[in-house]
C-alpha cells in the first residue's frame, strides 16, 4: 500500500480518483487547490504526488517544485488535458516524474502508480531498443523521458532534446532512429558545434561540382546521406542563422538545393535535434531563429542531469566500468559503498562523459582492485597538464588538421590515418576526444 496526495480542484474528479486508487489498496490524501497542497506536502512524505496542472489558486507546477523542494525522491505525476503535450514536457523539465491525460484511464493511472511506488524499489535499470546503445539508470525523471521517447519514436514528427553536455542526447536520438519506422535506414549524425561556419551549409546539403574553389565533384550533403533514415542535428543551436532558415525551409517544405545548384531536391529524413543551450534565451537574444524553434518544438524531450538522479551513480558507474574493462582488456575494479558516497556527492558539469572519464582513469589505474573513498579522491583530482603539453594555439591547429583529414576522406578513417600519418586506432581516440563521431561520419 502506497501513501497517495491527489491535488485536483474539480469535485466530481477528485473523488472519483480518491476511490479508485483508495479501491486499488492505497492511502490517498486529498487537496482541491494549492494552500491546502502545500500545506498536505509540508505534513509529511507521500509515495507519489498526483496533481492537476491546472488549480484555481496556481499551477501543478508549483506542486512539482515543492515536493521536490521537501521530497525529492518523491514522484511527481501531473494531469493534463488531452493533447497538451508541451504542458506535460513543461511539468517534466520542472521534475514531474510523468503525466496522465484527461480523461483518464483508470488502468493506465493504476499501471503507473504501482510502477512508480510498488515497484520503485528494483526498477529495470538499463533501458535497450534494439541496435542502439544501452540507456542505463532508474530515476522516474530519466524513465519520464524514456516513456516520452517510446511514444514518439513510432511516429515522423521532429524531436527536440534539450539537457546539460553530456547527458545522453546521442543515446536517445540513436534509440528513437532504433524504435523508428526508419531503423533500417541510415542514422547520420552532424554535430553542428565542430564544423566551420563556412562549410555548414555544404555540409548539410551537399554541393555542385565547380560551386567554389575545390569542389572538384559533387557532393552529397546530410539530408541526402540521411534519407529514408534520421538525421540528428547536435548543437543545433550553434547553426549560423543563414543556415537556420534553409533548415526552417527543409522542416517546413523538405525543399534544399546543394550549394551552386539550381534543382530542388527533397529531403527524406527524420529531423531530431539537440542542444544544451536555452534556445529561447537566443531567440530573445537575435542569435536563433525563433519560427526554427517553433518547428523545432514540436516535440521536445528534457534529459535530466547526473546531479538531478544521484540514485543511478552505482548503476552507471558499474556498468561504465565493465564496458571500459571490456575493451581494455582487464578486470573492472570494485568501488566500496564509501567510494560511491563519494562520487555521489561530486560536481558532475560534464555528466555521464564526465563520470565516464573517472570511471577509465579507475580502470587503467586499478584493473580488478578494490577503491575506497581516498583512491577515489586522487581519480577526482584530474592531475597537471605534463611537460611539454601543446599550447592552445598548437591544439587548435591540430584539431583543424584532424577536420580536414576526415573532410578530404570523405569519412574513410584508412584514408584520413594515412593522411595525418598516424594508426587508425590513434585517430579513432582523436575522434572520441574531440566529440567529432559526426563530422563528417567515419566509415567502420
């Protein structure tokens, strides 16, 4: 039995919920508007918060926010009416935990419930569409956005995921292409933040033979490489806003032209896209396209950070470390319960690629060896640049040389190791280092 607030203003509503769930086993607590809410959440813990989004004296978000201001453990589930899909996402990015459509359907409110309490304890903590990577945790925020995921990726419309660096926005656009009516086509992904602004327009779109210096052939562009597949802009809001409305007309029309062409070709391709910035910020700034982010918007998935499910830390670290292990060779280390506390409470900026780096550095440092909270101090302090390390301006010029050499191959990793004179595997971790598994996309 599980400890129930539902705040709904309408009567009719309320009790008939209250004697469904109370039916269903559980202790419901009631409220019709939000003093009498907050007052009910300042009483104690509930297992599971069920309110409107709509009150006559505020918002269901205000709910959210202080449950999780007292509780943060406590799931949040919100009532909208039907088809208000951008109030729900609003509601989750607040931390709802999930939502439930008006009218609702007592079987799908019952399956949520026991889910999110009865079973809370030993959720399924590895979430896998077929041919995709794994999606490892069992907060209710990151399982919200999973269900998200899993309605929408039936369809074509266009996905937006918004969330810190480093928060999984690949993993989710490669299990949407996965769940997709298109998972037999290709999935090509762009990151916009590492090409130079002059080639983002060719390299979306493809261009003539003879359309500048260089263009010795034709070439295709993303939205052609991308067709009868899906297409993932990360970063998108880096896009120079020239190039925002050729990708506004795509959205809206599928029309393009390669650069220095003259026929109209037609995009065929799923459209998900990704960023960790605030893109109304920029819209309010002139530096994004606000009628882009409107088409963009159509579906928007909020990812929550490490720092927003502290819960799945053992989890990811376990499952970092067998993978990391697995492909050097050794013997994963174990972490004492003091080791995970510790790791818990660090800053994670950088999220699960920055977790992922601790998680290798404890590997190649400690194969197979029990870590406690000291040695997982000393991985924490990431250590002085050595001796010699190449100054920044150095760095820049190698990074542009490693661009350039995946450019002029045309994505062929032999071709561009040949090129820079170092081994494939070498270039393969430059690729890695430097975010650039989409510029242009290497070949396997």
């Amino acid at each position: 039995m599980a400890r129930l607030l539902v705040v709904e203003d309408r009567e009719s509503l309320r009790r008939m919920l209250e004697r469904a769930l109370t039916g269903a086993g559980h202790d419901v607590v009631t409220a019709d508007d939000l003093p009498s809410a907050l007052e009910q959440l300042a009483g104690g813990p509930f297992d599971l918060v069920l309110t409107d989004l709509q009150l006559p004296s505020g918002s269901g978000i205000d709910v959210v926010a202080e449950s999780r201001r007292r509780h943060p453990e406590t799931p949040v589930v919100v009532l909208t009416a039907f088809g208000t899909v951008a109030a729900a996402v609003e509601a989750m990015k607040s931390g709802a935990a999930d939502f439930v459509e008006k009218p609702v359907d007592l079987d799908t409110l019952f399956t949520l419930v026991r889910g999110l309490t009865v079973e809370r304890a030993a959720p399924e903590p590895v979430f896998q569409a077929p041919g995709a990577p794994p999606i490892v945790g069992a907060h209710p925020r990151l399982k919200a956005a999973l269900r998200l995921l899993e309605r929408v990726a039936p369809t074509d419309s266009t996905v937006l995921l918004t969330g810190e660096s480093g928060t999984g926005k690949e993993l989710f656009a490669r299990a949407l292409h996965a769940l997709s009516p298109r998972a037999a086509g290709p999935f090509v992904a762009v990151n916009c933040a590492a090409i130079p602004e002059t080639l983002v327009e060719t390299e979306l779109f493809g261009h003539e033979k003879g359309a500048f210096t260089g263009a010795d052939r034709r070439r295709s562009g993303r939205f052609e490489m991308a067709r009868g597949g899906t297409l993932f802009l990360d970063e998108i809001g880096e896009l120079p806003l020239a190039v925002q409305a050729k990708v506004l007309r795509v959205l809206d029309d599928r029309g393009y032209e390669r650069v220095g062409g003259g026929e109209t070709l037609r995009a065929d391709a799923r459209v998900v896209a990704a960023t960790n910035r605030e893109l109304a910020a920029m819209v309010a700034a002139g530096t994004f396209r606000s009628d882009l982010l409107f088409r963009l918007e159509i579906f928007p998935i909020a990812l929550p950070s490490l720092a927003d499910r502290p819960g799945d830390l053992p989890l990811l670290v376990a499952h970092l470390a067998a993978g990391i292990a697995g492909r050097h060779g050794v013997a994963p280390p174990e972490l004492t319960a003091d080791a995970l506390a510790r790791l818990a409470r660090a800053d994670w900026p950088g999220n699960v690629r920055q977790l992922a780096n601790v998680v290798e550095r404890a590997v190649i440092l400690h194969p197979g060896e029990r870590l406690d909270e000291a040695a997982v101090e000393a991985l924490l302090s990431v250590p002085p640049a050595p001796a010699g390390i190449a100054p920044p301006e150095a760095a820049t010029e190698a990074l542009e040389r490693l661009k350039r050499a995946l450019r002029d191959a045309g994505g062929d990793r032999q071709r561009a190791a040949a090129a820079l004179g170092i081994s494939p595997r070498t270039l393969l971790r430059r690729i890695r280092e430097h975010d650039l598994g989409g510029y242009p996309e290497y070949r396997r």
